[in-house]
C-alpha cells in the first residue's frame, strides 16, 4: 500500500499525482494496512460478541478511511462498505444467516452511531452517478483536490437506497450530521436518489413509528435537501410537497390538511418548519405562490391552536406559546400574504380519543403492512385502561393504535 521509502504522506500524494504506475502502492503492504486486516477484516465477528464497547474500535477504522482517497479506495475494494451496512443490520434481512452474533438483549439495542459515521466517510470518499454525470464534485466530497478517483460501488449505493437500512437505520439517526451527510452526498446532482430519499423521509414524517420527537429532525433533513444548489433544487422541491405519499393519494400538504383535526401537534410542527423554510429557500416561497389554494387553511388552524404548547424550530430552541405563534403568524403574512381572523367559536379543546383516530392508523397500515399490526396489537395488551392519561400519554396512545371499543367511554 505504501512503499517503504515513502516517509511522509507528502511523499505519498507526490506519487499519487506522478505517472508511475499505481501498482507499486500495493508492494509490500505497510504496518499500518496490515494492521487494518487485523482489525477490521479479522476481528469483525469479535466486535459483535463485544457490542456495548466497540466504540473506540470503529473510530480506529473511520481514522483510516479519512486519511486520504488511497485509504478509502482500499477499504471500498476491500468491501469494507458493503461490511458495516452487514453489521449495522444485526442479522436482519437481507442480511440474515446463521452462525452470527446478534448483538443487544432485552433491555438495550447496540449504538451504531460509531458505525454510520464509518460509512459516511466512505461514502464522502467515493464519486457517486450524480459527480460523474455532472463533473462537479459535491459539498461533502472529501479528498476533493486528488488524482485518485475511487467510484462508488453500485451494489453499495443501491443497499444505502433502501427502504430497510434508510429507513429502518439512518432515519432514527437523522439528528446525526452522519445521516445529513450521506444523504446529501447520495443526492448531489442525483434526481433518481432525491427521489427515493425524499420519499422514505416524508412517509417517515407522516407516520407515527418514529415517535413524535422526530418531525423535526427530518424536517430539518429535508431543508438541507432543499438547500443543495444544483439541477434539481427546483425538483427537489416539487418532490417533497406534490408527490403522493405511499399507497396514499394525498401529498404532504394534503395530508396536513386531512388530519389537522385529528394531530394538532404534529401538523403544527411541521407548519413551523415550513414558516422557516420560506425565509431560507426562494425556490420553496415561488413554488408556495404558486400553489396558495393548498394553504387556504393554514391561518385559521394557527389562530383555534395557537395555545395549544410551544413549537420547537428547526435550530432546536423552543420558545414561549405566544412566540412561536407570533413568529408563524408574522412568516406566513410577510411572505405568503395570509390574512388571520379570530379564533372559531366552534373550536374546542381535543378529547383523550376520537372515534375516527383510525385515520391515521390505516395510514399506517398501508405503508407498513409487514409489522405494524404486531406493534397495534402489543400496545393494546400493554395499556391499562384504569390508569391516568396525561398529554403525553395521549400522543402516544390515541395517535398511534385504535382503542378497543369496549374502553371508549371509560377513556373519555
């Protein structure tokens, strides 16, 4: 990998932009390559019989893949790639076989924090389609100024694509600059990866499996996606409010629309992340003037909620009730010209249930059809109709499973 009488990565880079051949960067291999093959190829399966410390050993690893484009060209040809998405599955499909450790217990799930980070610099470290097709590298393209091209595996792209490792794995991080990373990269002048992305973050937003803490980490997602300035802003744009949300026909305004009776809190949510995207992205202003019918409401939803609990923005600060709703108020009518009234006289505060909180259920049903029924079921054993229901409890019961029947009344 690197010659002995090579003694200082200078040394290195001068040969890598001379045109000797690139053979001689694999005879004889160096301590440090060899030590790699120990550690990361050789001791795999012992890093998942010692999952609740392996930290230090993938921060090793992430080391070496940044040290330049030779180490990540090495590692990618090594498969070192297609390796971490295996781990980070945990023996799950597609991943699954027998004969290997699957790492957590009953109690605790493996931090694979570590390990998306690991993937993230090798994801940087490769061209993908869209730098190809564009010759422009992307913002978060490491070892921009090198010779050394190292493409990314087409296997490797389609598994990150995914709906069981994006989904299922990166979006529960998506708080993470890892996951912000490697979606940006994938996306960078990529309209076919912007397209199956925005629509696995989207359905995540819409749908309650994530907890509702989430929405704003994936709202915040989807505006650096908004951000990248390349062919497809505009697309991107188009993406996130006109396309239908799976196995459903409305789009995300839409769906904010039908269910603002049902989830005041999530949809007021997501009504502060667009009241801050419009300051920060033209593109989505002129593609909201354009599409004012969709909004008709928005004003007199803000007005019946507005004291309803302070809304955190997307920079993770949270402010007083009447703050957040000045500051939506003050957005929409600067930039969209939205006139509010006063608040409706047949607005009332949401009960603990609604007989129709099934809505949002069948939603779910649709997308996830393989599990969610399990996790219905499971929270209806678990549920004690005697206890006390708080507004927490609330958001997780009401809007997450359908009450039995026969409960209704006592509930209310």
């Amino acid at each position: 990998f690197v010659s002995p009488d090579l003694d200082s990565e200078s040394d290195v880079e001068n040969l890598l932009k001379s045109n000797k051949e690139p053979e001689v960067l694999s005879i004889p291999k160096s301590a440090l390559v060899r030590f790699i093959d120990l550690l990361f190829f050789d001791m795999l399966d012992e890093a998942r019989k010692n999952w609740s410390r392996f930290r230090e050993y993938f921060q090793v690893i992430r080391f070496f893949a940044g040290l330049g484009p030779a180490g990540t060209k090495y590692l990618i040809e090594k498969h070192a790639l297609l390796r971490c998405i295996d781990f980070v599955m945990n023996n799950q499909k597609p991943f699954s076989r027998k004969n290997v450790t699957k790492m957590g217990d009953h109690h605790t799930e493996p931090n694979f924090q570590e390990v998306i980070d690991v993937i993230a610099v090798l994801v940087r470290g490769c061209v993908t389609e869209g730098i190809l097709t564009s010759k422009l590298y992307a913002p978060t393209s490491l070892h921009q100024q090198a010779n050394l091209i190292v493409e990314l595996p087409a296997s490797e792209s389609d598994h990150i694509l995914e709906n069981w490792f994006y989904t299922k794995l990166l979006i529960p991080l998506a708080q993470h600059d890892s996951v912000r990373d490697i979606t940006l990269h994938m996306c960078w002048n990529d309209q076919k990866c912007s397209h199956v992305l925005i629509d696995q973050i989207v359905l995540a937003i819409c749908t309650p499996r994530y907890g509702w803490g989430q929405p704003e980490s994936l709202c915040r997602l989807l505006t650096s996606l908004i951000k990248i300035e390349d062919a497809f802003t505009m697309d991107r744009v188009e993406r996130i409010f006109l396309n239908g949300v799976k196995n459903q026909d409305s789009n995300l305004l839409e769906f904010c629309k039908e269910m603002q009776d049902h989830y005041e809190k999530l949809i007021l949510t997501i009504l502060r992340w667009l009241a801050e995207l419009i300051t920060l992205s033209e593109p989505t202003l002129t593609f909201l003037k354009q599409d004012m019918g969709s909004l008709v409401w928005i004003p007199q939803f803000l007005v019946d909620n507005q004291s309803m609990f302070p809304i955190e923005s997307s920079h993770g600060t949270t402010g007083t009730t009447q703050k957040s709703f000045a500051f939506m108020r003050s957005r929409f009518h600067e930039h969209l010209g939205m006139e509010f009234g006063e608040r409706s006289p047949k607005h009332r505060s949401k009960p603990q249930y609604r007989e129709n909180s099934g809505m949002l259920n069948q939603f779910v049903e649709n997308s996830y059809q393989d599990d969610d029924a399990a996790s219905c079921n499971s929270m209806d054993n678990n549920i004690d109709p005697d206890v006390g229901v708080g507004d927490d409890d609330e958001i997780f019961m009401t809007e997450t499973c359908e009450a039995p029947k026969s409960d209704r009344n006592e509930w209310q």
